[in-house]
C-alpha cells in the first residue's frame, strides 16, 4: 500500500509519515461508516489509498505556503490556489467522491 501511495503522490515521504496518513484515512472512513470493527485495508482498499492520497497532497502541497504565514493564496491568468493552515488540514473531511462509492454509514440506536 505504501509504495501504490508512493507512486500516485510522486513523493518521498518516509514510510513513518504515509502510515500516519494511512491510518488517518481509515479511521475518517471508519467513522464516516460508523464501524469501528470494519478492515478498511481489506474491505475498501482503492477508497482508503485514494483518501490517504487526498491527504497527503493537502498537506504537502499547502505546507510550503503557511508554514510562515506568508502566503494565503495565489492567483495568475485567471487561476487562484487558496492554500490553507494546519488548522483547516485537520478539518478535512471525505469528498464526496470517495463518499459516492462507500456504504450509507450505519445508524446506531439506543434503547434504554
């Protein structure tokens, strides 16, 4: 999984940092599916790589940016990249096109 995650970011991160990524995806799907015994690695393998991705091209690709503070947002011939703090990384949810291909999350009921 780490070197599929390696080639598809076209990164060099170590091994440490992509299990950090990786665990953090599947429990983000974990939660989302509200199934705290389910394999993610097993069950939703494409999903949790792709998420994991999605991660880690956040993170890198805003971290040159606002590890000073300097820079916000570019913007050149019509484009504009908002780049965003560490904060706002860790509020990352799923998008909605790893959401479209996963199970509706189960609902939990209480009885007292």
């Amino acid at each position: 999984m780490i070197e599929l995650i390696k080639k598809l970011t076209n990164t060099k991160l170590d091994d440490v940092v992509i299990n950090f990524y990786i665990s953090n995806a599947t429990n983000a799907i974990k939660n989302y599916l509200n199934d705290p015994d389910l394999d993610i690695c097993d069950t939703y393998y494409n999903e949790a790589i792709e998420l994991a991705c999605y991660y880690i091209n956040k993170a890198t690709m805003s971290q040159g940016s606002v590890e000073n503070g300097a820079i916000k947002s570019i913007s050149s011939a019509g484009r504009s990249v908002t780049f965003m703090d560490f904060d706002e990384l860790n509020k990352i949810g799923i998008p909605q096109t790893i959401k479209d291909r996963l199970p509706k999350p189960k609902v939990m009921v209480k009885v007292w």
